[in-house]
C-alpha cells in the first residue's frame, strides 16, 4: 500500500451523516488535523465544509502537507513518542 487515508468525496452522504450525529454531544473536539501531500485545496475545502465553526472558530483545525510518515511523526512527538526513523515517503 502507497497511501493511506480518507479524502471525503462528496458523494460519500454516510460519512458526512456520521459527523453530524457524532458532534452532537456534550463532549468536543480539541484538534483536527488534515493531513495531505497535495498542495492542492480541493481537500481542505471539503472538510473546512464539513466541519462548521465549532472546530473552525476556534482554530480546532490544522492543516499539514505532509505525507503519512510524516503525520505519524508529528502525532507521535505530541503524544510524547519517538518513531524509529520513518521515512517521510
């Protein structure tokens, strides 16, 4: 496998359905990331769309261009974790 990951299509109705009935709650989001190689928005606008002012007003949302390898290393520093040289690929 090259690429790991979800690029929310808009035909897919469900995830988005999904989203919606799971924010509704007392609990709340504290970061989302984005991550993505592409410097192209067309990603970052359909999540920017899905996500509303809760996770966007409050600067919940974070976007990276990186790779997997270099997602992983990025949550795994913040979480207080070494990675064994992964390669950012």
């Amino acid at each position: 496998m090259k690429d790991a990951g979800y690029s929310l299509p808009a035909s897919d109705q469900f995830f988005r359905s999904f989203y919606s009935l799971s924010t509704i709650s007392d609990s709340f989001i504290e970061r989302f990331w984005l991550f993505d190689p592409s410097t192209n928005d067309d990603v970052v606008n359909r999540f920017l769309s899905l996500l509303g002012p809760a996770v966007i007003d409050r600067g919940k949302f974070k976007f990276e261009c990186k790779k997997f390898t270099g997602a992983i290393n990025q949550i795994a520093e913040l979480f207080g974790y070494r990675t064994i040289d992964l390669p950012d690929c």
